[in-house]
C-alpha cells in the first residue's frame, strides 16, 4: 500500500527513497508525483522470478508510461505492452525492442498498425475480424519485415468481483471475440492469411482482481479453447496470455493476492491442459498495477479547512480530479497521511480536490492529524492510473513526476506550466 522506503524521520517529517517529502515539495511544487524506484524494481523482480521460468512478463504500459520507466523496465528484463500509438512510440523511442513489446486495443487507427507492421518482431492482440483483415492489409505494404504475430484475444466469459468499469473479460464486452464460434472463425481467418502468423491467445478479464481464482479459470478456458482449435484446426498456440488485472492494497488491512500464488495456479492449469504429445505453451502475464501503484504517491498542499454546518469538514487541496480521476470516475478508495510532523489527535475530514465539480472527493471521511492551511497531505498508492488518466480540466495545468532512489531524485515527466496548457490553442480567424 506504500512505498517500500517510506519512513518518518527523527523530525517525525515522511521520506520516501531517503528524501524528505515536504524538502521535495519545497523543490518541486505541488501538486506532485511521487514514484519510489526501489519499491518498482522489488516488485517487477517478483513478476519476473515467478513468470521466468514459464514464460513473459510484460509491464502494462497504460498504469503508468513515460521514457524513464519504458528504460527502467527493459534494464530489469521486462516487456511492455502498449495501447495506442503514443504509448508505441514512447515505447520504441525508448531504445525497447520491439520483440519485446505486445500492441493491445480495441481500436487500433491505419496509423497505429503501419506503425505496428513497420516495428519487427512486433506482436499484435488482434480484437476484431476488421483488425485482423486491416493488420494484413497493412503487412501487404511492408513485405521485407515477414508476416506479423499475433494474438487472438478472447473473452472468456469471467466476471470478477471488481468494479463494472474494469470488467474487460464478460461475454458483453466490447474486447475481444467470445470464445465459441466467432473465435474460431478468427483463429481460421488468421492462419488462411499469409501475412499473418498466429502465435496464440489473449485474455484479460479485468483490473484490481484480488483473488487468483478468476486467473486460474481464464487460463483453463484459453486451454480449453486451445485443445478445441487444435482438434478442429490443428493449429497449437507458442503463448497463452492471460493478460493482467492483479489488484493491490489501497487501505489498512485491505489484502492483496500473493503473485506467487497466481503465477503458479496459471502455469499448473496450463500444464495440465497440454496434450502429452504437445509442447506447453508459454504463459505470459500484463502486471501494470502490481509493479507501480505502490511506489506512488501525490503530494498536495492544504489550501482551504471548511466546517460546513452538520455536514463534513472539508479538507480542499490544490489538486484533485484532473491529476486523479480514479475516485470520482468508480469511487476508488485511498488512504491519506500529513508529509510534516504530525499535530496530536485524529480528526475525520473530507478530503476535497480544487476542481468544479462537487464529486471531486479525492477521499470521504479521511482520517488525519489535525490539518491547516499550508500543510502537506501525501495521498498513498497512486502509481498507477493517476499520471496516466490526468487531464486538463479546469485549464489547470499537470504535476511533474519525480522518481526517488537512494536519495536522489529525478525528474521523469516534467510538470507543466500556463503556457503549456495553452500551447495548441489557435487564435479565432474570424472577424465579427
């Protein structure tokens, strides 16, 4: 639910990474992205200790993406999947091979799969007859770089208990192709297509899943599907992707699943599935979440304290829903702490974000130290989908991200300014 170095220091002020918050605060400015470097490298150590042995770890580039990170993974021996072109690009322009890299989404635009057919090695989750029929088209115009891999993503008909938003894997989805008929029509499509070379299955069922049953049983579809093209088209998947989705800790004493336990219910399922005379595939997994939302953390200041008659106190700071929607899009919880020594006593307060909109609520009744004007409030396990899912609203401008790592800090995304903000603006052309 934290970071892995976060500590309080003999001023009782917090650190993360052996840095003090409010002393990067002061640097930096709020509202401010925090990301612990230590706790993203202990954690994709995991993944990649459990997974190694059986198969791919690819780091799910939506969670949190930027060149910094796209390098830090590819050190550590992790891919990245990405969703869209910009994420592509960032990923390419990086230095990562494109080998190591998986091109998910449901709509994939010309540009982005002539960027995908000019990357070699690149492997494609196709999601759509239409996709599947464009990506070939678009090989056609680049014959030197062979035919493209792909994955056909399937739904597996698997809703976990998670919010209806991130629910990707129900047969109503619009992801994929629910297994049955219409999957076998595209594994069929997809090997009658000399500039397509299918290397196997996909499925993702949904995000912040804390039980590793669901995982289990989305692999024993994809095989049980696998054995069905198999005997039907004799055609065996290299991979079985079950995708990503495993949750992590936002409040005291909430759980979150041992990834050991998940790695090792999958590849047992997959093994087990496997006809004797076949080779087993290799299981990959999309770890976003896991590997980044502990190390994060945003750092605010307190700007209005707000007793409202019979109702909360509000506890407003300078950001909110354009640096955070989570909570306002799907009432995502977190949990809070003041960065500076902390007053004596708790105090319940509701702690509200700048932004016009009355469901801006970063978090309902937060439990602090008594808070004033000026201090700093650090909102915990925001590595993931924060950064990411910011806006403009409100013409306000983002927050840099600083990584922290055994007392240095750097700046990985540089905050922006008014000027920023206003950059693609063009002036009216009109006169009235």
């Amino acid at each position: 639910m934290v970071p892995d170095t976060l500590a309080r220091g003999d001023d009782r002020a917090l650190s993360v990474g052996g840095i003090s918050i409010p002393v990067l605060a002061e640097q930096y400015g709020t509202p401010l992205y925090l990301l612990d470097v230590e706790t993203i490298v202990n954690r994709a150590k995991t993944w990649m200790a459990q997974v190694s042995p059986h198969g791919t770890v690819y780091y799910a580039g939506k969670a949190f993406l930027c060149t910094a990170m796209v390098e830090l993974m590819d050190r550590l021996g992790v891919g990245v999947d990405v969703v869209s072109g910009g994420e592509l690009a960032t990923a390419l322009g990086a230095g990562m091979s494109p080998q190591r890299l998986l091109f998910h989404g449901n709509v994939k635009t010309a540009a982005e799969l002539a960027a995908a057919v000019s990357a070699p090695g690149l492997r494609v989750v196709v999601d759509s007859l239409e996709e599947l029929r464009a990506l070939s088209a678009a090989a056609v115009r680049c014959p030197d770089n062979g035919p493209i891999a792909v994955l056909i993503r399937v739904t597996p008909g698997i809703e976990p208990d998670t919010h209806d938003y991130i629910k990707t894997g129900h047969d109503g989805s619009k992801f994929g192709f629910p297994i049955g008929e219409v999957a076998h029509a595209a594994v069929a499509e997809a090997l009658a297509s000399p500039h397509i070379a299918l290397a196997g299955y996909h499925a993702h069922i949904g995000s912040q899943v804390l039980d590793p049953a669901p995982m289990a049983e989305t692999a024993r579809r994809l095989m049980r599907f696998a054995v069905e093209v198999w005997q039907q088209q004799g055609f065996w998947p290299q991979m079985v992707d079950v995708g990503g989705g495993v949750g992590v800790a936002y409040q005291p004493g909430a759980d979150a699943p041992d990834i050991a336990q998940v790695v090792q219910a999958v590849v047992a399922v997959v093994a087990e599935a496997t006809p004797p005379s076949l080779d087993r595939p290799r299981v990959a997994f999309e770890p976003g979440r896991s590997i980044v939302a502990d190390s994060g953390l945003t750092v605010y200041r307190v700007e209005v304290v707000k007793q409202t008659p019979g109702g909360p106190t509000y506890c407003a700071v300078d950001g909110g829903m354009g640096d955070n929607i989570r909570p306002a899009l799907y009432g995502a919880p977190y949990t809070a702490d003041v960065a500076g020594p902390p007053r004596p006593g708790r105090a319940t307060v509701t702690l509200a974000g700048r932004y016009c909109e009355t469901g801006d609520l970063i978090i309902r009744d937060a439990v602090l130290p008594p808070v004033a004007v000026g201090d700093l409030v650090v909102v915990y396990t925001t590595g993931a989908y924060t950064h990411s899912m910011a806006s403009h609203y409100n013409r306000v401008p983002r927050p840099p991200v600083v990584a922290v790592w055994r007392g240095e800090a750097h700046l990985w995304v540089r905050g922006e300014t008014f000027a920023d903000v206003r950059r693609q603006d063009v002036p009216l052309a009109w006169a009235l």
